[in-house]
C-alpha cells in the first residue's frame, strides 16, 4: 500500500483571485509580510501497488486526467509511506 | 429534428431549456439521463446549466466523465450540434470539447445579473438568425466565469474566429477590464465560443430563460430558434 499526497493550485502565472482575497484578509488580520497566497486542494490517496514508481506513473496519469485542470492549475505529487502487506 | 436535453445531477436549468424548445419553439425534445451511454438519436444536444455533481473538484469536471458525455462526444466528432450554457459550458471545457478553462469570477461572487453581449459571427448555425455586432441583453448567474487560457492559445483562438459572444457596453463596444461590462474578469471579454469546425458552442449567459415576452426579455430567442431552424431539412424552416 502506497500513500500520496497531491496538491493542486493555480498556476503562479495566473491571477488566483481566491488566494489574493485570503492574502489581504491575512495582512488585515495583522499578520505582516504576506507576500502571497495561493489557494488550492489537496488529495490524500492510497494506492494498492506495489512499487513507487508505479504509484507515481498513475498519480500523474490521475492529475492529467482529472485532479487537475492544466489550463489553469499545477499539480505536485508527494509519496507520504509504503506499507507492507 | 429531436433536442436533447441532458440531466446530471444537479442540473436545474434542463426544464427552461425543454421549455424553450418544447414549448416556445415546438421543436420535438427529451431528456438524456447522465447514466445513459445513448443520446437517443437526438440532433442537437444541450448541455444545461446547474451544479452537476455539486461542482465538486472543478465545476464541470466530473460531469465531463459521465457516461453520456461518451455519447456526446461521439456526436461532437460526427459533426452534431452541441450547445453547452453556463454550468454546460464549463462541461464541455472540462470534457476537451472546447478550449481553455474557467476560473473564479474576479470579484468572487456568483454573480446574478443581465449582462449585455456583443454578436462576433453569424456563420454558425447557432447564429444563423443573429448579426454581427448586434448586441443581446441575457442573464448570468455563475461563480466561475472567468475565461482564461494561456496567451499564445488565446491568440490562436481569436486567429481562428472562435469567439461567438462578447461581454459588452449597451452600444456594443468591449472593455475588458471594465468590471461592470465584463462583471467576471473573462479573458478577452469571451462570453462565448465555438470549435474549430463550428458545431459546439458554449456560453455563460443564459438564452433559455430570456425567450419570451412574459419572462421581460427575448434576446434570447434569435439564438435558440436559429439553432433549431439550422437542423431543419431544406424548406421546412419555418419563418
């Protein structure tokens, strides 16, 4: 059992009117220095395969397809653990 | 000439668009279930506006994946009329029927509104029975109409006349930056586009609920009653 994490935000090249209203309601909170936020999802996944790099191959196949929408958003994927079975 | 209406779950526009059709137009109509793999032999297909599948993961995405989308894109391919509103729109976005994708609406509110739409091209057969430049005075009500796709590919768009509809002034001339005409941020001001070959057309505003005199707006008719007459054989189109 594999387990992963995806994360999926906007693209850093596009304006993530979320994100910025976060980001100023943080600076009004009093919290100096908020540069930037970008809000996004993130997936807790685990996966019966056996090998990592398996996992990764379909992770990836999953963000193409469906967790993300590349138009507009970047993904990243991250192997939290393996357990034996 | 048979309109199919598609239901997913979460639709809520499918019976104004039936009653567009059905009623307003007296053109034969149905419903096409989400779970069915078929669109019934149907000839135009409209994809209504709502929340399919509660909008979760992306507005659109999951419905995209659902059975009929198969079918419907089975369609698309053989050259079959396609017409996606709102909730539709970001459908056939997700599903790859057309480019680009949606975002938040730039001041993030669902924005429920008239919105005034500049005419980009009659040529299709879902403009058939509008002008170029004519401008149309159509609701919104969506949170995510923001257009949006990389510059290059906006260009290419544009290169390829794919832009059908414009947010625009009442005298039709476009600022897209002005938050009042374009209330969503949209790229471009798009409100509407087709594919290369002109036979989906996907937009925000919502024709179907402006068709008739009662409702206090039929700018919408035009573009309903053109996409039905073009399907009708050669000399039946009714005037």
């Amino acid at each position: 059992m594999i387990q992963a994490r995806v994360t999926v935000y906007p693209r850093r090249e596009i304006l993530d009117p979320q994100g910025k209203a976060i980001g100023d309601a943080l600076s009004r909170l009093g919290f100096q220095g908020v540069v930037s936020v970008r809000a996004g999802k993130s997936f807790e996944i685990e996966l019966d395969v056996a090998e990592v790099s398996g996992a990764r191959r379909q992770l990836e196949d999953m963000c193409e397809r469906l967790l993300a929408n590349t138009v507009v958003e970047d993904y990243e994927i991250e192997i939290l653990g393996e357990d034996g079975r | 000439m048979k309109v199919g209406v598609v239901v997913f779950p979460g639709s809520n526009c499918d019976h104004d668009v039936y009653h567009a059709f059905s009623h307003v137009l007296d053109c034969e109509a149905m419903f096409l279930w989400h779970g069915d793999e078929t669109i019934h032999g149907c000839d135009l297909i409209v994809l209504p506006g709502g929340f399919a599948y509660g909008d979760y993961l992306r507005a659109g995405a999951l419905a995209a994946l659902s059975p009929v989308m198969a079918a419907v894109r089975r369609h698309a391919r053989e050259g079959g009329l396609v017409l996606g509103i709102c909730n539709g729109f970001q459908v056939l976005l997700e599903a790859g029927l057309l480019p680009g994708a949606m975002r938040r609406n730039q001041g993030l509110r669902f924005l429920c509104q008239d919105v005034y739409l500049r005419v980009e091209r009659n040529d299709l057969p879902f403009t058939s029975r509008l002008k170029v430049g004519q401008v149309l005075r159509l609701p919104i009500a969506h949170a995510e109409g923001n257009y949006e796709d990389a510059p290059e590919r906006l260009d290419a768009l544009e290169e390829r006349r794919q832009v059908v509809f414009r947010y625009c002034a009442p005298d039709g001339s476009i600022c897209a930056f002005d938050e009042e005409l374009n209330p969503n941020g949209a790229a471009r001001a798009i409100a509407g586009i087709t594919n290369e070959h002109g036979n989906v057309l996907g937009l925000m505003p919502h024709p179907e609920r402006s068709v008739e005199a009662l409702l206090g707006n039929s700018d919408g008719l035009a573009l309903l009653a053109g996409t039905a007459a073009s399907l009708l054989p050669l000399g039946e189109a009714r005037a």
